[in-house]
C-alpha cells in the first residue's frame, strides 16, 4: 500500500480517499455503514461539500468519536465573506467537529488572493487563525484557475478532474503542483462514469507520488474493489497502458464529462446526462439509459432554447447545444434499432 502526502500540509494517508458526494443518494445508514468500512479497510482522507446535500451530516455521524483518526475536506461554494462564515459554521456543525482538516473554494470561477477586494482569502486565514481550518485549498475545473492558484503560492491543495484520459495540460498541472509542494486531489478520476474499470483507473493513480484519488462511492461493492487495491496495487504494465491508449482514442474530442456545472437548464434539460448519452450507451448496460423516464428526458432537447447559459458556464467550454443535438440524434437510432449498442 502506498501512502500520499498532500505537499505542504504534510497530511499524509493511504493511496485511496473517499469521495463523498455520491453518499447523499443513500440513506444515513448505508452512508454511515459505508463510511466506517471504508475506515476499518484503511482509507483516511474523506471529501464532502456544503453543496452535497447532506453528504456532510452522514461523514459526521460516521466519526462521531473518532474524529482525531481521518483528515476531513470539504467545501465552501460562497462569494462574499458572509456567506463564507455562514457555511463554515454549519459545515462544523454538520460534521459534528470543531475543526476543517482541508476547507476548500468549490469550483472557483476565479482565484481568490490577498488583496483582491472580495476579502474572500481574508477570511481563510481567519478561519485559519482561529484554528477552525487548517489548510487552505480551492477545487477548480478551468485549467486557468488551476494554474493561478498554483503560481500564486497562497493554496496548498488544488483540487481538479485527473484521470486516465486527462490531457497533456492537465497531467501538467500535476506536475507543476509537485514542483510548488502543493497537494493534489484528483476529482472525477472515473470522468464521471467513463470509466468502467477500476484497476486501469487505479494503475494510472499510481504513477503520481503527490495525488490522492477522491472515490466516488454510494455501493458497497464499489467500496470493496478500492479497499482490495490496499493490499494488491495495480501498476502499469504493458497491458494496461495498452488499453489505457485504446480508451483514449475512443474518448478523444470534445464530451461531456457530466460535471453538472451547467446545471440548471431554462429547458428543464439534464444536460449532464443528455449530452454524453452516446458514449454512456456504449460504456454502460444500455438497458438504464433507454427506459420510458430516460427516454422522456432525451426528449427534452427538442424544448432547447439555444440560449447560451450552458456554454457560458461549461467549465471545459463545449459548445452543449450542438451535443445535445448529435446524442439525441444517436439516441433515437439506437431506440429505432438503425444502430446497436
């Protein structure tokens, strides 16, 4: 088993972090008996967010007591410094602790320094001053933030999508965060689904010594083969870089990696499935994505505006409407039977 330390805030943990966004889709019972399997298996970094429902309630009712044992992350979504105390307060409360191991801007659409005017790094290292944070870090998913805030030298963890079919540029950020004694913490490291194999996706993980994968986990089984890699970590070898390469030639251009960033849409469209339903049709049992409701909601972009919002937002800068328009066209072949899936 390897163990990941996180730069300069010298949080040191076992290879695999638990991702816990998907534990608000459960009841608190299976996300607490999730939760503490994945302790008693050996993970000791857990991430959540005030933005996850109450994802936050369910990590603080699973370590209840043995609060001094893992190193929690989470996440503030707020624009001014009011809001920024309001959500510290309750993200305290909600993981019954009176400390934040990482606190973290959620899905910065800027940089925020000293000085700026927003007063929103200010209040960090008030936060941080009174002892209710103790490392400051911003998750990103525009590559130009990233870069900012790591050239800046004000974070000392950036969080971003990584994963085997991550660009060049991306892989980049990686290393420029080493070279700056930043921790990295990869987010989305199955792109959002994907990814169907866990020991490629864990193989690839391997080659970065300053990365901790953040799991999204909502099932026990999905818990079990990261546990299992604890004891057998996959490595690159022929055969999978094969296959990694095979994958990335599939996943090449332009797709939706379903982060949601564009959400909601004036249509009422779940453009974070919609728009990469081809690719999900072929890397998922085709049976969950062609049901009456699914099919109800791929009808919805016939109801696109065009209105822009979701290119605006788009943090990777797709033009949604046009794929919208290409994996609907997809869909109603596949349900036609002109195409097989």
């Amino acid at each position: 088993m390897r163990e990941i330390t996180l730069g300069s805030t010298g949080i040191t943990v076992p290879q695999n972090g638990f991702g816990a966004l998907p534990v608000q889709r459960v009841n608190e019972e299976t996300a607490v008996k999730l939760l503490r399997k994945a302790y008693e298996g050996g993970m000791r970094f857990f991430d959540t967010a005030r933005a996850y429902s109450d994802s936050e309630e369910k990590v603080g009712a699973a370590f209840e007591g043995i609060r001094e044992n893992i190193y929690i992350a989470t996440k503030t979504a707020a624009k001014t410094p009011e809001e920024f105390w309001k959500q510290l307060e309750i993200s305290l409360k909600n993981l019954r602790t009176d400390y934040i191991d990482i606190y973290q801007f959620h899905c910065a659409d800027q940089c925020y320094v000293p000085g700026d005017g927003t007063g929103m790094y200010e209040a960090m290292l008030e936060a941080k001053k009174q002892g209710k944070i103790r490392h400051i870090g911003i998750t990103a998913h525009k590559i130009g933030v990233a870069r900012e805030s790591i050239g800046c030298g004000y974070y000392e963890t950036l969080q971003f999508p990584f994963s085997y079919i991550s660009t060049p540029q991306e892989i980049e950020l990686v290393k420029e965060c080493k070279e700056h004694n930043m921790g990295f913490i990869a987010m989305k490291g199955l792109a959002g689904g994907l990814i169907n194999q866990s020991k490629p996706a864990m193989a690839f993980m391997t080659q970065f010594d300053n990365v901790i994968p953040i799991w999204g986990i909502q099932r026990e089984k999905e818990l079990d083969e990261w546990l299992s890699f604890m004891d057998e970590t996959p490595r690159m070898d022929d055969e999978i870089t094969a296959y990694i390469e095979k994958e990335k030639q599939e996943l090449v251009g332009d797709f939706c990696r379903g982060c949601g960033y564009c959400m909601p849409c004036p249509a009422g469209i779940m453009i974070n499935q919609c728009a990469r339903m081809s690719l999900m049709l072929r890397r998922a049992p085709s049976k969950e994505w062609l049901t009456p409701q699914m099919q109800e909601e791929m009808k919805k972009i016939e109801n696109c505006k065009h209105c822009g919002a979701c290119i605006k937002k788009c943090p990777y800068e797709l033009d949604t409407p046009a794929l919208l328009e290409k994996n609907y066209d997809d869909y109603k072949k596949v349900l036609a039977g002109e195409v097989e899936v």
